[in-house]
C-alpha cells in the first residue's frame, strides 16, 4: 500500500467530521505513509467547511495530505484503502419520532436508539445507506475495510456483515464510559485499571477488573464500595447498573441511559420521561417541524439554564486544539496500512466464537487486537446465563431485523418487534409499526 485513501462518509458533521479529520492527520504513521482524504456527503452545502478545515489542520501540523471533497460516492470510494462512517438522516427529528411513538402505545423503551421498539426503525433507516456504501465497495474496493460509527451500532454492522463480503468494524467509546465510573467508585485513576468488557454495543459486561500495578482482582473492592455507596449519588447514571451488578454478578457498560433500553423494567430507574420533552397540544415536532431539545443525560444538570437562554453558536472549527479524540478507527488503520500492533479495548464485530455462548454470525463488542492481518478478536469467557440469555433474545431480533431489511418483509419487523422485552400487547405493536412505517416512509425501505 502506498499513499492510503481514506473516506469519510458523513464528513460535514460537526461533531464526527473534525475529530476524525484530526485523528488522521495527527497520524504520524499514517502521514508518513501518505495521506489522500476524501471527505464525502450527500449534504454538499457542508462540505467546503470541512474540506478548508482538513486543509488548515494538515498546514497547522505540517503535514503533507491531499484533501478533496465529493458528493459522488462511487468516486470517493474507487481505490479506497478505508471507508470511515457516521451518517444519519435527519438525526433529531427521526430520533424524536423512534423515542415517542413507541410510547405512545404505552412501550416503555429508554431511548430507543440502540434497543427498544423505536431502535428497530433507527436501524432500518440507516441500513439502506450503509449497505449502498458497502455493496459499492464490493464493486470498487472489495479489500477495503469499512469503519463504521453511526447506530445502531450492532444492528448496521450485523447487516453489513451478513449481507455483504465487506470487513466491517464498529467502534463505540461506551468501554471507557463505564472504566471511568467504575474508577470513580473504587477511587482508583482510571489509568491504573486494566479491564476487559463483552457483550452487545451499548449492553456490555465487566469481566475482569484488575489494579494494572498489581494485579489485584478489584471485583471485592468494587462490591464493597457500591453497597457503601449513596442510593442517589449519580443516580440516573448508575442506578440501574448497581441493581445490575448486585443481581447479576458483572458490572454493566456504559451507563443506565444506554443499556436500559434492553431491559423491560428499567423505566424504574431512568428519567427518560425528559428526552425530547415537548407540550402535544402545540403539535408533534414532525408536524410543527420545531423538533424538541434532545436531552441526552442529567449529568451536569442540564434544567439549570436561564429562564430564556439565548442560542448558542457553533465555536470556529479552527479553535478545535489538535489533540486526538481518543477514538480507535486512526489506530486500526496505523495497524492495517502500516503493520503497527495496537490493543483495542472495544470493537463490534462478528462474534465468531470470541463469546462462547452466543451466536456466531452476532456483532458482538469485545477486545481485540489489530496489525497488518486486520482485527483479531479475543476469546472471552463464557457469560452468566441469565446475562447471556438477554443477549441472545437481542440477537434474535438483531437476526430477524436483517432478514426484514433483505426481504423487504413487514412481518419479519413484527416478529422482531413482538421480541422487543418493553412490548407487552400485540394489538399495538401492529398499529405501532404501521404507525412509524408511514410517518417514516420517506427514508424506511418499503416492506411488503
């Protein structure tokens, strides 16, 4: 390989677009070796931006890259070495949409954008998009990996790899989310911790926690400090996770928000009544076009503000520092395109045995390595039934969902639908699905 071509699908995003630009070019192997970005994006209004910013950061470093923009995917992807991914389509609006109508049929999902009734119809707007950029790769860079970080993470990563020849990787920063809460709570820096996790994106289990010094096992540790622990100190974040832990044995990742969209019962445990709060009787957002604040988390208290806040504007890109965001798709690429070694804490990837006792053809997120060969998984343990049995259930619906996408097959959707744990009455979930396949006919496949 000589100069890498590296694609960024989705490049005008504000928040995926400069990071990864960064992380490239602050790649000393990668520059080293040559560098040809190609910022792609169906939205070209926003890509002159990026593409002047990937062009100041390159002159910043003193680094020479070749930097195009293009709306054209087949020539962005012609000769490709890696396809690096994050693209939604209308993120807020459909977001808004995934999280209030399944509970409007009374489904008490979290979120729903990785689990839950509402992350079916996530995936099923994102799968169109990710598996054109895939199938086009067969055509013109079969050898290319594709690096995926939009979501459903597990769910478009699954599709890529069951319905395409591509090698996928998704990368997900939820790993350092829960070490860095489990730190908190031993009291310990995150940095003296080593820790491996596995189990689904968003739905992860702590299987070794251990002083990096020492070598102790910190998992006593960790259980008398949790039971010492306030009720309410970082409730909305850990909550669910400490009756998690106490009832399960593993401490889950990354925080209640995130993995309490899989769990029936953890509407107990989560505020999520605030996501996209909005008044019903001044119109939906996808009538009003007026789509609600997302409010992700209540860390930080986010209903402390002014009583009428002024908006914010985005800061100049050019202020950004260059420091690498800490995200792991420049460190596979160092590994493939120059034959570095790298640990990598967390991919999502076919499972492949690396769980034993769940599904083979399942994108599981466990560690791995990765060097000139690719990304090498490693073997975990066995996970406690009553976890893996939770797993399972969502590979299932993963697997079906796959199927209704490939069939084009409504009732493959209401078969992975009815598996959701928060459905509870199938007269629902029917007018549910109907429900969301019109609001969101425009970007869904149509199924028959």
């Amino acid at each position: 390989m000589s100069t890498v071509r590296i694609v960024l699908a989705g490049a005008g995003s504000r928040s995926f677009g400069p990071a990864t630009v960064r992380d490239v070019l602050l790649s000393q192997p990668l520059t080293e070796r040559g560098v040809h970005l190609v910022l792609l994006d169906r939205a070209a209004e926003k890509l002159p931006e990026m593409e002047q910013y990937a062009r100041h950061v390159a002159e910043r470093l003193g680094v020479q890259a070749k930097v195009e923009a293009t709306t054209d995917l087949r020539h962005a992807l012609d000769g490709a070495h890696f396809v690096v991914c994050a693209i939604e389509v209308q993120r807020f609006l459909y977001w808004s949409q995934d999280f209030h109508i399944p509970r409007k049929y009374g489904f008490r999902q979290v979120f729903g954008e990785n689990g839950g009734p509402g992350s079916l119809f996530h995936a099923l707007r994102n799968m169109g998009p990710i598996l054109e950029i895939a199938r086009t790769m067969e055509a013109l860079c079969p050898e290319a990996w594709l690096i995926n970080y939009s979501n459903p993470e597990h769910k478009l990563c699954e599709a890529v790899s069951r319905l395409t020849s591509i090698r996928v990787v998704g990368l997900c920063h939820g790993f350092w989310m829960g070490l860095a809460q489990i730190a908190r709570i031993l009291g310990i820096p995150a940095e003296e911790i080593e820790a491996t996790a596995c189990g689904l994106n968003h739905f992860t289990w702590f299987q070794k926690i251990r002083h990096r010094r020492t070598g102790e096992d910190l998992y006593p540790l960790l259980r008398q400090r949790e039971r010492e622990g306030d009720w309410l100190a970082e409730w909305h974040e850990i909550g669910l996770g400490r009756i998690l832990f106490r009832r399960f044995g593993l401490y889950p990742s990354p925080a209640a928000n995130h993995y309490g969209e899989y769990i029936r019962w953890a509407d107990e445990f989560v505020c999520s009544q605030l996501q996209f709060f909005y008044d019903p009787a001044d119109g939906h957002p996808w009538q009003t076009g007026h789509v609600p604040e997302f409010v992700y988390s209540l860390t930080g208290d986010p209903t402390h503000r002014p009583w009428k806040p002024e908006p914010s504007p985005l800061p100049p890109l050019d202020e950004a520092p260059l420091q690498p965001s800490g995200e792991l798709a420049a460190p596979i690429m160092e590994s493939i395109a120059c034959g570095i070694r790298h640990e990598l804490p967390a991919v999502n990837v076919p499972n492949h045995g690396a769980i034993p006792n769940l599904p083979d053809e399942t994108v599981v997120e466990v560690p791995a390595v990765s060097d000139a060969d690719g990304i090498h998984p490693l073997p975990m343990e066995p996970l406690p039934e009553a976890i893996a049995a939770m797993l399972r259930l969502q590979a299932s619906i993963h697997q079906l969902l796959v199927e209704a996408f490939a069939e084009r097959s409504k009732e493959k959707l209401l078969q992975a639908v009815l598996l959701e744990p928060t459905v509870d009455s199938y007269r629902n979930a029917v007018q549910m699905v109907d429900e969301m396949l019109e609001l969101q006919r425009d970007v869904l496949p149509p199924l028959r």
